[in-house]
C-alpha cells in the first residue's frame, strides 16, 4: 500500500504522485458529469410552442362593419388613431383602405392610399388548440415594408390564451413618417409570436 501511496508516474515530462493523478481525473470527471446533466436539463425544457389556430381577420378601415365594438365607422372616414373601446378615432376624409387575410399560420395585410398619420388595426381571431396555457409576446413584420407594428392595448404582451379558449389579437399598423411620400400603397405579413409562461420576457 505504501508503495502504491508513493508511486510516481510522469505526465508531460514531469513526475507526479500517482494518487494525486487520479484525484484529477476523478474531479474532472465529476464537473463534467455536472455539466452534462445540466445541459440536459435545459435541452429537455427546451421545446417550439405550437401556436393557437388562426380562424380569421379582418380590420377596422376595411370598408365593412365587421364586428361594431371594434371597427365602428369602418364603413366610413379613416381611422386616425389607434384602436379604443367603442372604436378609432377618425379623420373627417375617406381615402385608405387597408385589408387583412389570414395566410397559414401569418396574416397578409395591404394598405392602399396611405399616408402618414392614417392607422389601421389588424383584428386576428384565435383559438387555442393546445393543451398549453399561451402567453402573447409580440407581432412583427416579416419582411421589409415602410410600415410600423405595435401590439394594440386590446391584446398586450402577455395576454393569455387557455387551452380550447377563442380569443383576439389586435395589432396596430401605420406607414413610417416619410417612408414613401403619400398616397402609397404598402403591404407586409404579419407573424405573431407566443410563449409558454415563464418561458418569456415582454419586449
């Protein structure tokens, strides 16, 4: 026993008790087992959040009264503002029109004869599929388009959706100030992003 106590082996040159070797071999061992299991970990709580079903949308300067707590005056002037309970504000002038349609799990929206200072809501009609409680982060374009997005205060970041539980997702679109002049037409697709609770941050 003491000869193995004081067995010296050489490691890059050098001469080292044995026991102390494989005191290092045993330690790094155990931080890489460590390590392992808690890359595990997170790779297992890891996993894509499958989206509410998408049924329809529609907007509040579309040209129809769709749904009259919502888009009020949508058969008539502008929306000037965003969204509020009873409807938009509006401009004393019709000249936008501004459609949406659902397209797979996105929604195409086009604004034609825009201009800055003219809004227009998105209105998306979901429906929660999962047996996941869904938590609304964001919407965002995905392309280039000279428009601005924004979550309405309808439907905020962190807006719940239970499981087999219809809802709404109000999103606010508007031409950027001096994008393309006036009177352009613009048009993008909208995607909108949903988490798991405590899977999240609001932006």
């Amino acid at each position: 026993m003491e000869d193995f106590v004081n067995r010296q082996v050489r490691v890059f040159g050098h001469s080292i008790p044995l026991v102390f070797l494989l005191l290092i071999i045993f330690v790094g061992a155990a931080i890489a087992g460590i390590f392992a299991s808690m890359q595990l970990g997170l790779e297992g709580n890891i996993r894509e959040v499958e989206p509410p079903t998408m049924l329809g949308a529609f907007t509040n300067d579309d040209g129809v009264i769709d749904y009259p707590a919502f888009d009020t005056g949508d058969d008539g002037t502008d929306p000037s503002g965003l969204t509020v309970p009873g409807g938009a504000p509006r401009f004393d002038y019709d000249m936008q029109l501004c459609t949406a349609a659902v397209n797979g799990g996105s929604i195409d929206v086009v604004m034609s004869d825009t201009y800055h200072s003219a809004y227009c809501t998105v209105r998306v009609a979901v429906q929660n599929d999962t047996p996941d409680d869904l938590y609304l982060i964001d919407a965002y374009f995905d392309g280039v388009a000279p428009l601005e997005i924004a979550l309405n205060d309808g439907s905020p970041c962190g807006y719940l959706l239970l499981p087999g539980e219809t809802g709404s997702v109000n999103v606010d679109v508007w031409p950027v100030e001096g994008a393309s002049g006036s009177w352009v037409k613009a048009e993008n697709t909208i995607d909108v992003r949903w988490g798991l609770s405590g899977t999240f941050t609001c932006p």
